[in-house]
C-alpha cells in the first residue's frame, strides 16, 4: 500500500444523554484515542491501534463491554467482539463469550489463526484456552450498578425495556458498544468493535457487533467503519458494509456516515450510530441517539479531540 497519514477515530457507543459523569466519559475517550495512538507513532499496525484503545474502554466499567457489559435475562455476561484489516480483508469475530475480559484480543487471535472467522460460546473459550488468551471469573466482569439494574429490571413491573428504537433502556447506564477505525502509515485500514450485547437479552444472542459488514467493516482502499445501536437494525442493514459502499460513491465521510445512519433509522428501523475513516485518513461520524462519545488524532492534533 501507499504511504498515507496515519489517524484514529474511536466511540463510546450511541444511546440517551447521561444524567452524569460526563468528565469521566470525556477522560476514557481521550485516554482510548491516546492508547491507539500511540501505537500509530510507534510505527505500529492499524490492528495494534484499534485493538489498544478498544481493550481500555473493555477495562473502563463506565461501557458495554467487557467489565461494565449489561447482563442477560439470567443474570450473566454474553461478551460479542469483531475486528478487521482492510488490505486482505482477514478478520475474527467472537459471540456470547463468557470469561474472557478482553474479547477485541480473543478476536484478532482469531484473525491471526486464520482458520474460521467466527466463534461462539464454549467453542470461542476452548480456542481462548489453547492459544494462552487469560481467563477471568465471570462475576469478575459485573458491576453493582450493572446488578443492581438486572435486579429492578426483574423486580418491577414498570422497569424500562430495551426496544429496537431505544436498545439502552435506561437513562442511567453505562455508555454502549465501543469501537474503532485506524489507519496507519503504511495504508492499511483497520476496524474493530466490542459489546455487552442488549440489557435483559436471551442468552445466547449475538448482535451486530460480532458480525463482519454489519457492526464491523475495513476495505483499506475505501475505509473503515464500526457501529453502535440497535443491532437487530444494525444486521438488517449490514450497516458497516452499506457505509463503505455510500463513502466510495461519494467521497465525503461526513455524509456517508449520516446517510448510513438516515438508512438504519428508515429501514432497519433502529437507532443508532457510526464513526468511519476514508482511505486518506479523514473522519466522519453521526448518530440517531441523543448522545455519542467520539475521539479522534492524527498527526495535526498534538492531543485527542473529543466530541459527544
């Protein structure tokens, strides 16, 4: 590939306003950007960069993904994963996935392999096993605020539930599906995504975000994209994949992203949102949700920018 501008593009996920801590978001999405970035500068890969900023928002329990994830209706944590290299188009996935507090790793180990592109459950853990990937307890992964919310959900009859519309519930959760895009300076596109799935989901459901073209896609000579929000939406749409192909029709990553997402409301019938990169470097973004955390860097910024 030609030599391109490295940049990264990093979200929270898309869902309402919080009714606090929006420091704290605006700290872990600096910090997510910084993480990728660093591995940019360093000469790093784009794979390195996504990988490295999707595991700190894994490890931040402020967000749907690994410890902080909302539970399932029996009270335990289903983790979904996907990650992308544009040049060869190599990827790995991984779904309901218990026990594992960074599946963004277990995914690109399963990227590397390079025999399957998706694995589940106790098929995803078994391969977690034999190639080293660090288990953790379960339990490990739940937060008090996470149970404490299972538990209203379960007790009281007027509790919010999660739609297609509106798959965060409610107001006072954590942020949603983290994700991001990266290019390096060798020209590959990088994209990856990482969820707790939907509050109060059936076990053993698995959204957008573990399915390459729907939550996840890279194409290194048109961009990269990875996506928040209703997954059922999500999938109806392949969203990912529709968005590469309205950024290679018209050019302006901007405007991709807001159609992609004009899309997904239409006829997916769910809200949700995007970030994106084009081949040059250049971002774009939107969102049908009242609020998405978004940071970016690249070489002109000598610090993340962070957007909501």
């Amino acid at each position: 590939m030609t030599a391109r501008v490295p940049a990264i593009i990093v979200h929270g996920g898309a869902g309402p306003s919080p009714a606090d801590g929006l420091e704290e978001l605006r700290a872990a999405m600096r910090a997510a950007a910084a993480a990728g970035w660093a591995r940019l500068s360093e000469g790093g890969t784009s794979l390195d960069a996504v990988e490295a900023a999707v595991r700190l928002l894994e490890d931040h329990p402020r967000f749907n993904a690994g410890r902080g994830a909302v539970l399932t209706a029996a009270g335990t944590v289903e983790l979904d994963a996907s990650i992308m290299e544009g040049d060869r188009l190599r990827c790995g996935a991984v779904a309901a996935v218990s026990g594992i507090a960074n599946p963004i790793s277990l995914a690109r180990r399963v990227l590397e392999d390079g025999r399957h592109v998706l694995l589940v459950a106790g098929g995803a853990l078994a391969f977690a096993r034999a190639h080293g990937i660090p288990e953790c307890d379960p339990d490990s992964l739940i937060t008090d605020r996470q149970r404490q919310r299972w538990i209203e959900r379960r007790g009281s009859a007027g509790a919010p539930q999660a739609t297609a519309a509106h798959p965060e519930g409610a107001r006072d959760v954590p942020r949603g599906t983290v994700g991001a895009v990266a290019l390096d300076a060798r020209g590959t596109m990088a994209a990856a995504t990482s969820t707790g799935g939907t509050p109060g989901q059936l076990p053993g459901r698995v959204g957008d975000s573990a399915l390459i073209g729907c939550g996840t896609y890279a194409e290194s000579t048109i961009g990269g994209v990875s996506c928040t929000g209703a997954g059922e939406a999500i999938i109806r749409t392949a969203l990912a994949y529709r968005a590469l192909a309205l950024l290679k029709d018209a050019d302006d990553p901007d405007y991709a992203a807001k159609v992609a997402v004009d899309v997904l409301v239409s006829d997916g019938r769910g809200d949700g949102g995007l970030i994106l990169l084009d081949w040059r470097g250049r971002g774009g973004f939107a969102s049908s949700s009242p609020f998405m955390p978004v940071a970016w860097q690249s070489p002109t910024l000598p610090s993340p920018v962070v957007g909501f």
